[in-house]
C-alpha cells in the first residue's frame, strides 16, 4: 500500500527526517531547510529543465550539490539525430545559488565565468533565460529565451527516505507545460511553437547518501484533439517502501499506477544494451509499453572516488497506458526518454 499525502505537512521533523514519507499529486510537503542536520556540503538542490518538440530538444540545471555547483546545458537533435552536452562548474556553493524552497515560485540565477542562467517564476509563468559560450571545442555559443506557461494542477511528489538518519530526498516532476521561444546554436535560432511544444521540471532537494544508482523516464506529448498525456517512472533512489514515483498525466490530472520496471536488455546479465530496445511494464498492468532508442546521452565523469556516469536515452514509446477510470491510452511512437545513472558524491 502506497501513502498518499493529501494535506500540507512539514517535511522534515526535528531531526532531520522525513516525517511522513509518501507520495502526492500536488507540493504539500513544505521544504523545511532549518530542521536539516547534514553539513552544508553534502545538501542538494536543482533544478532541471527539459524543453521538446518532435525534432529537438534543450535541457538545462541549474544545481547546487553541496561542494559542488554546476550549469549545464543539453541541445539534441532527434531527426540527425545529435547531442552536446556541457557543464559550467564552481566549487563549494554550499546554499549561495539561495535555491527556491519551493517550487511553485521564486527565481533563481547563477553566473559562473561568461556562462549566465536564470529560471523565473512568478507563481503562473516560468522564464528560462540564459548563454552558454563556447559549448563545444569548436566554439559554439547557446543562448535561450523560452516561456513556460498553462503549469498543470497536478503533478508527482515524492518524499522518500534513505536507511540512514537525517538523509532524504524530495522530488516533483511536473510534465506537459506548453513552451514557447526559442535557442540559438551558433547562427540557427531554433523556435519552439506552443502548438507542440512542451516542457518538463525535476525538481529535487535533498541530503544523498554516496552511492547510488537510479532509473527514470518521463513522457510528454499532445494526443489527438490536443490534450496532454505525459508520464513519470523510476525506481532505485532511497527507500521507497511507502511510496513509488510512478504516475501518467493526462488533460492536468494526475493518475497513480504501480510500480514500474525497466527492462534493459542485457541489464541483469551483463553490460547493458542500451540502444536495443527496452521495456517498460508495471506491476498492476496500467502500463505496458516498448521503448526504441535512438540516441544515448552517455556523458560520464569519472574519478573513481567520485562520479556521475548517465546513460540518458531517447527513444520512441509504443504501447498502453490506463487511466484510474480505466480509459486507455494508445501510443504509437511518441518521444521519450530514459536514464540508468550511477553517482557517487
């Protein structure tokens, strides 16, 4: 049985541990910095960015790791299809990027070298504004202005605890807002029409134990008659006993479902194949679905004592999704994403 929490509670209680852990269809978890009990280098915070049409994508983080900070930047192109992928890094921010405890408004802006970004948010509109220079050897220059509006009701929380004290993560993962602007590559400018275009927010504080690995996907796209159906799935992060961060959204609504695996072939017996297809099943049946890679975001920084190796793919879904009034939804080659990650910091 899964804890849903429907009424606003503190997250954290006086010794630093989540006191009700859980899952939730709206942010009703309050942020409570002041009960952490971890040093400040080994708190995180970010907030990331996906930003897609059927033909490209950018995404962008603006985190605070504790005694490590970055911006970073993303641009793929799923026709070629393309990436390139960077990282703006600084030493021991440490709470200076004074992260939004909430994620339903505040702003926050970071410059680090002539890398500049900012992500504002008055409570109805989001603005992700910003320049990377020379985001590649040969000297490309990104820039961005991109407007996120029409924000759903509803959403995926999660507060998930770790087996040891005073560690915590708290997630949202908010799908299918409509975007609309703009990136430059160089001389291209690449326009997002709110026709099609959509973004997703990951967004996550907490205190991480050193070693991890995580799975996750997210899904978001217009169904005939122009409604949005997205998805979030993943599994391997903290305890998740109380709680799972599976969820489908559909015109706004979320919709909890069961818990979720990724089938990787190769995963559980040897090196995985991530550009072979996968397979997305949950255990009460409401989603069962085939995923086709195209593209694998494999960038890894490696220091043995200290890494980050992500296998983020991109790829095409095909399959159902049920809705809880049991209303089924079709897919046949819609855009995604997946990622195995493994972390240790």
């Amino acid at each position: 049985m899964q804890n849903e929490i429907i009424n606003k509670i503190d997250l954290l209680d006086e010794e630093g541990n989540i006191a009700c852990p859980g899952y939730a269809k709206k942010l009703l978890y309050n942020y409570n910095r002041e009960n952490i009990k971890a040093k400040k280098s080994r708190i995180k915070e970010w907030d990331y960015y996906y930003v897609s049409d059927k033909e490209k994508a950018i995404c962008l983080t603006i985190a605070d790791m504790g005694y490590v900070g970055a911006l970073s930047i993303s641009v793929i192109d799923f026709i070629k299809p393309w990436q390139i992928t960077n990282s703006s890094v600084f030493l021991f921010p440490m709470g200076k990027l004074a992260m939004p405890r909430s994620s339903e408004i505040g702003d926050c802006s970071w410059k680090n070298g002539k890398v500049e970004m900012s992500f504002f948010n008055d409570g109805n509109v989001r603005r992700l504004k910003g320049i990377y220079p020379n985001v590649d050897k040969k000297g490309l220059n990104v820039s961005w202005d991109i407007v996120l509006s029409d924000i759903p009701k509803e959403s995926m929380v999660i507060a998930t605890p770790f087996d040891k004290k005073g560690y915590f993560y708290l997630n949202q993962k908010i799908n299918c807002m409509k975007a609309e602007g703009y990136f430059t590559l160089g001389e291209e400018v690449k326009v997002f029409s709110p026709v099609d275009s959509l973004a997703t927010l990951d967004w996550g504080r907490g205190v991480w134990t050193y070693d991890n690995t995580w799975y996750w996907g997210s899904l978001q796209t217009r169904l005939e008659g122009g409604k949005t159906f997205g998805w979030n799935i993943g599994y391997g992060f903290g305890n998740t006993q109380s709680a799972s961060e599976d969820m489908l959204f559909y015109d706004g609504k979320s919709h909890k479902i069961g818990r979720t695996k990724f089938i990787i072939p190769g995963d559980d017996n040897g090196k995985p194949e991530y550009m072979k297809e996968w397979k997305f099943v949950s255990d009460d049946g409401r989603l069962d679905c085939t995923f086709s890679p195209i593209l694998d975001r494999y960038e890894p920084f490696d220091l043995k004592i200290m890494c980050m190796i992500p296998h983020q793919v991109f790829g095409y879904v095909s399959g159902k999704c049920v809705l809880d009034d049991g209303k089924e939804i079709v897919l046949d080659k819609v855009l995604a994403f997946a990622e195995k990650v493994h972390n240790k910091w």
